[in-house]
C-alpha cells in the first residue's frame, strides 16, 4: 500500500513550496527512487523546469518533463501534468490540486501543505479521502523546528 506524508510548511507561496519540492526530490534521487513531480498544468512544470536547474547552486538533479522526446526513458525525475505518467516512478510528490488517479501506483506519495487557503482547503480534502481508505499517512510539520 502507498505511504502517504504530508509536509506542512510554515511558507505562504507557491515558490516556497516549490523550492520544497525541489529539495524533496534531491533527498529521494540521493536514495535511488524514480521520482515524479505531479503540477496542475504546463506552466508550472515547465517552471518547475527551471527551477531545478537554479533553486540550489551546488545541487545537479538530472529531470525532463514527461512527454519530452529527447528525455531518456529512465531519467529519474519526471515532471508531469498529465492524467497518467506512462513509466514506473518509486515517489510521486503531488503538487497538484487534485490526488491524482494513479498515486496509487506509487510506493511513497508526497502532499506538500503551504499556509494559502486554496491549498489548505484541497490538502485537507486529499488527507480525508486517504484517511477514509486506510492509507498510511505521516504528518510532518515543518512549522515546529
């Protein structure tokens, strides 16, 4: 069964939470995993994009966007907005306002919970349905240290 964590930021914008991410991704590229990053649509992977090639100077996290024709197949970090990722990933970090369809397909899914409303009330939304089903579910909240 998917093991489901939810990071709660003390951040308010959509930037923090995606530097977040980004730092999320590293670690779990560190242990080996397959990673997806689930976005609401283009615009924000493609922001995405480019934020993992800038959000830390010393960091190199090999990435394509899901669909790219000259990405590698086994790249070990995909962005994707689509309704299914195609390939296999170990850790899907959900960004996205809806819990995908296929998080179940995925050993570790990743819900990352900023202090905007919109994303409050949609996080909030997700932790019930997956509560509801039996998942596993970890909180950690990153306000407290």
């Amino acid at each position: 069964m998917t093991q489901v964590d939810f990071y709660i930021l003390a951040a308010q914008t959509p930037e923090e939470r995606a530097v977040f991410a980004c730092r999320l991704a590293e670690k779990a590229f560190g242990r080996g995993n397959q990673i997806l990053i689930q976005t609401d649509d283009e615009t924000s992977a493609r922001y995405l994009d480019g934020l993992l090639w800038t959000y830390r100077e010393e960091s190199f996290l090999p990435h394509a966007l899901l669909g790219d024709s000259k990405a590698p197949a086994d790249c070990p970090v995909s962005i994707g907005w689509h309704t299914d990722p195609g390939h296999h990933h170990d850790v899907i970090l959900n960004l996205s306002s809806k819990l995908p369809d296929f998080f179940s397909r995925f050993q570790r899914c990743i819900n990352i919970v900023i202090q905007q409303d919109q994303v409050l009330d949609y996080t909030r939304s997700h932790y019930k349905y997956l509560k509801d089903r039996g998942y596993p579910i970890n909180n950690h909240d990153m306000r407290l240290g």
